[in-house]
C-alpha cells in the first residue's frame, strides 16, 4: 500500500520548506528569506501517530507571474496537487490575507482534494489575531503554527492523518537504490531525471543553477525499486560566493554523493570534459561509490568514424583514476540508450557489493605473486602472507605483510590490476589495506 502524499502549497516566502524541514527532522530544503529558493519537488517521509506519510515541498505558486522559473515552479505545484491525498495551503500571519492567496484558493478548489489552510508564524497574539481573516477563503480547515517555534504542529497533524486511510500491514520489500546525478550545471541532470521518469518531475532551463535542492524522488523501473537524487550543479569555487543558496546547493550535492549507492557523473558532450568535471569525479572516486560516466547531449554532436574514440582517449587521460569506470553515451533528450545505462547501474551496484570468498581471495593473490615476484629493499624482499575481504561498497580487502614499507605502490597497483581480472569489479572502485604481521604470527 502506496503511502499518503501530503502537498505543502503556498506562495512564495510563506514558511513552506521550514515546516517541511522540521516534520523531516533534518535540512533537507534549503531555507532563505528569498522568494523562490525552493523550485522543484522535494519528497521525504515523514510519521505522526504511526502513521506514515509522504511530504512534498513545493516552489511558491504565484500565478500571474510570467517569468519562465515561477512557471515552472506553479507547474510543480500544480503536479504535486494532482497526485497528493491531502493539501497544506499555507500562509503567512504576517502579511495577513493578501489577493495572491485567493488566487492559490482558486486554483487549488478546482482539485477536489482536502485543503487545510495553515496560517503560519503565528508567534503573537497580533499574529493570532488575524487567523480568523484567512476563513475568508472559505476552503477548509484553518490552523495557526509556527513553523519556526514549533507551535501547533500537533493539532496540525491530528488534523491531517484523519484523512488516511486505516494502516495495513506490509511485507518486506526489496531496499531502493539511491542513485545520484552528478555534474557541472546545465549539464542535463535534470532533463535525465524526467527523461527516467516519463514525466517532468525537475524543472528543465537553460540558466545554469536552475535545480538548487538535491531531490529524492522514488520510482520503479522493470520491477526494482530506485531512489533518483537529480542535484544541483557543482560550479568551481571561485564562482560561488560566500552565504548564497548557490553554496549550500553545492554542499547539498555532495552530501548526496555521500548517502547514494551509485554514482552518474554527467558530462557535456557538446564542452568536452574539463577541468571541473575531473575534480566531481574525483570527488566521487574518494567517497568510494560505484559510478557510470554518462556523456549526455550526444545527439547535438556531429560525429565521423573517430569520434567516439577520440572522446574515449580523452576521458581515459583525464580520469585514468577512474578507470574502472563504464562509459556511456546518452542523450536525455531523446532517450538514446537509457535502458543501457540502467543494466550499467544495477551492474555496478551490484559489483560494489560482492564479496569475495577468503580461499579463492588467497588464490588469486598467490597466483598474482607467482606471475610476479614482490619488489625487495636491501635484501629484505616483500612477503605477502594472505587477504581477506573486510567490508563492501566499496570492496576493501587487507592484506597482511611482514612489511608495510617494502609495498611498493606499482606492485600495489599490479595487485588491484590482478583483482580486476580475476573477478568483475567495473564500475567501483576498490581498497587494498597493508597490514604488519610477523612470521612468527603465523
């Protein structure tokens, strides 16, 4: 049974995202004093009185306004009403009942659905006070909260899991894979993501920095269940100035990096790779997450017999520390080979997550010292006395020497580069641990 979705509506600067942040117990929307700073659909679980839901956070609606952006955004919104069981019409004490409200009123009583109007920053009796304006609007229930203080959350949600249905029992699923879409701005993060979901789920522009909040959106693709992460893009340093949205967009992205089982780093086939590109891909590589290198737009390439191997040369050279990694060329505008990208992410989720039995481990390092004899230093040679595989995702292997300093890092290299031959480990990187041990340990 699908959890309930509870939309969180409103013009812009109303307190939307500091509710959301607060029922969430965590900043997963980024909170400003800036109208428009939450512009796509943000989904998190939320629980009140064991009942399990899902919040949606939506971008301000503001429905004259014909800036592209703010469209986009009333159109979000409008998508987020749509599929949700119960809406959360909030708006602002402070600036009292103002003619945008009613506009919103309007457009969510057309959608048949439970609207409870929630009056937010109520903080004073001034603020409460002016509740009873808002039941002008004649279209639910009206709650006073503060979203900031804590006020009145608790009326609020009695009201509203009284419009689930009984809880039923669920079985175990199957656990999501969160995969994350990573890379420069404007790069196609967001046109991928509503290309993967059949519908546009981000909004889609040609100014860089459109997406600002790393977004969990959870879908099914041939039976398995995903978690998509469409982040913001990850400018250079030197363009990101100190307390913007901007930067806390970028440290957003990376902490997605962090809780994603995989790993799509996206590159302009129409700019090439670049500098900026290696250093997201580095980044990604030290967090140790399997990864797919999609070069997206490459439609808009013009291409002759040597194309596609001169852009080979060139990612080889300039991520040779990501060798391991599969290349795919794509385009989310017309879909070219989506369906392979995703046999690549199952593919390398799953190689992150094997684990390599201790004897056939031990085999496989005998053979490769066989094949090539440990280096020496001043007589004293490298004795490599057995592996063991200690963690997955990714795999980390310790190794047991009698000492660390005779390993060389090539002969290091040699060993992984053995591993990988032996056993199918594309798409993730790979940890080698040199541990002392004494002969008379043994």
């Amino acid at each position: 049974m699908a959890k309930p979705l509870v939309a969180i509506v409103g013009r812009p600067n109303v307190g939307k995202s500091t509710f959301f942040n607060r029922m969430c117990g965590k900043r997963t929307a980024i909170v400003e004093d800036t109208p428009g700073v939450t512009r796509d659909r943000i989904f998190e679980d939320a629980e009140w009185l064991n009942y399990q839901f899902t919040l949606v956070d939506t971008g301000g609606i503001e429905p004259a306004s014909e800036d592209i952006i703010l469209q986009q955004m009333k159109r979000q919104a409008e998508l987020a009403i749509e599929a949700c069981d119960v809406i959360l019409f909030f708006v602002d004490a402070k600036d009292g009942l103002v003619a945008a409200d009613h506009e919103v009123a309007e457009m969510l009583r057309k959608a048949d659905k439970p609207v409870i109007v929630v009056v937010n920053k109520t903080e004073t009796q001034r603020d409460q006070e002016m509740l009873y304006d808002f039941y002008a609007l004649g279209i639910g229930e009206v709650y006073a909260i503060s979203s900031a203080q804590g006020l009145g959350i608790g009326d609020l949600l009695d009201e509203v899991v009284k419009h689930f249905d009984p809880v039923e029992e669920e079985g175990e699923t199957e656990r999501p894979k969160y995969v994350a879409l990573v890379g420069k701005p404007n790069v196609g993060k967001s046109s991928l993501t509503n290309r993967i979901l059949g519908h546009q789920r981000s909004i889609v522009s040609d100014i860089p920095g459109t997406t600002r909040d790393a977004i969990d959106t959870p879908f099914s693709r041939e039976g398995k269940p995903y978690v998509i992460i469409d982040t913001a893009g990850m400018r250079k340093k030197s363009r990101i100035e100190d307390k913007t949205v901007e930067r806390y967009s970028v440290i957003r992205s990376l902490a997605a990096v962090r809780r994603a089982d995989i790993v799509v780093v996206l590159i302009d086939a129409q700019e090439g790779i670049s500098e900026q590109d290696v250093k997201i891909a580095g980044y990604v590589h030290e967090e140790g997450k399997p990864v797919v290198i999609a070069i997206n737009k490459w439609d808009a390439v013009e291409k002759d017999t040597f194309t596609i191997e001169e852009y080979n040369k060139k990612i080889r050279s300039e991520l040779s520390f990501m060798a391991y990694a599969p290349r795919l060329y794509i385009s989310a505008k017309t879909g070219q080979r989506i369906d392979k990208l995703f046999l690549l992410i199952d593919q390398a989720y799953e190689n992150a997550n094997q684990r390599i039995g201790t004897g056939i481990l031990n085999d496989c390092i005998r053979e490769a010292v066989t094949a090539v004899e440990p280096p020496s230093d001043h007589g004293r040679r490298l004795k490599l006395y057995y592996a063991t595989q200690v963690s997955a995702a990714p795999p980390t292997f310790v190794l047991f020497v009698n000492e660390a300093g005779l390993m060389h890092f090539s002969y290091q290299r040699y060993l992984e580069n053995f591993l990988r031959k032996s056993f199918d480990f594309s798409g993730t990187p790979i940890r080698i641990l040199i541990r002392e041990r004494k002969e008379r340990e043994q």
